[in-house]
C-alpha cells in the first residue's frame, strides 16, 4: 500500500494482519459480491479488483470500568445501538478475522459478556463490521468493551502460566538452562 502511494494515518508498522489498518475489499470479474480482507493477508491473483476502504471513523466511546459488577445494562450504557441488531450476519460475513460476529452481539443482548470477550479476542478493531452493519451497530467496539469489563471483574486463572511457574520452581528445566548457560567450546571466547 505504501509502494502504491496511500497515505497511512493509524496502525502503521503491523504488516502482519493484526492491526486492521489496511482493511479492503475484492472482487474478480465473475463473482457478483465483493470480499472483505485486510490486505497484509490477501495475495493478488490476476484480474482481481481491490478497493481501500477508509479507516474506520467512529470514534471509540470513553466508557470507564463500573464500581460493581457489570450487566447487559453496563454494555448498553454506552453502546444501546446493539440491541438494534436483525441477525442479517453481514458483520459475520465482512469480518477478516473469521469471528461469529453476530452471535457475539446477541450473546451481548442477552448478558453474556464473558461469551462476547472470548468471541472478540482475535479481533483486529479493522471495523469492517461496523461498516457493513445497516443499523449503525459499532461491534468491534462493543467486544473491546466486553473484554475490558471482564477482565476486570471476571477475570480467568492463567493456569498455564501457573503450571509453568511451578515446573521452573520444581526444577524440571535445570538441566537445560544449565546447557544453556554453557558456552559451547568453539564458539567460547578464549582470553
């Protein structure tokens, strides 16, 4: 995109499809309904027409952290646009990412927000989602919201990190670490 002359105003410096920046879609003389992608991930075939969308312009919604435990009501709080949502699964079906963004709203109307989260972690906040959506629901902003409130209040036990503190206490990566901190002889520098 740069070689191309576009000018980037947010997220440069990802090329790798995690920061949502280079969202576009494309289309091929013989298919009726465009694809949305983010271009680091899509690879250019011959005939394929690609148009840059522009970055999305809503503006993320200062929705600070509750002093109790969060509902469906919190969530509404500051995006009530959500409840509007018709199932149509045109943010589902634009989302790069491959996540199930419609069920995730409607995990949202009904309360469940730690559903949402877990829906929403490899979201990239590109907001084709949002641009798709005919009643101007912003579900990439929404799940961001859903993720901050529960890890907050409903935060998960990293029990993969526990599990590996403990094996580093019980010693089980002694003798590698002991190789390691070994200098190899032909590489060791002789004084």
């Amino acid at each position: 995109m740069w070689h191309l002359g576009r000018s980037m105003t947010r997220g440069v410096g990802c090329l790798g499809g995690a920061c949502g920046t280079c969202t576009i879609t494309t289309r091929f003389p013989d298919q009726m309904i465009p694809k949305t992608a983010l271009a680091c991930q899509t690879m250019v075939s011959e005939g394929m027409n690609i148009t840059f969308l522009s970055s999305d312009p809503s503006k993320k919604t200062i929705s600070p952290l509750p002093t109790e435990s969060p509902s469906r009501e919190t969530l509404f709080q500051y995006y009530p646009e959500t409840r509007r949502c018709v199932s149509c699964q045109a943010c589902s079906t634009a989302c790069p990412q491959g996540i199930d963004v419609m069920v995730a709203v409607r995990e949202a109307i009904v309360g469940d927000l730690s559903a949402v989260a877990e829906r929403f972690t490899s979201c990239v906040m590109c907001g084709l989602c949002a641009a798709v959506c005919e009643t101007k629901i912003r579900p990439h902003r929404m799940g961001l919201y859903a993720r901050r409130l529960t890890g907050a209040f409903y935060p998960k036990e990293a029990s993969d990190l526990v599990n590996r503190i403990e094996e580093i206490h019980s010693g089980r990566f002694d003798p590698e670490w002991a190789r390691v901190m070994q200098p190899d002889d032909e590489t060791a520098v002789k004084t």
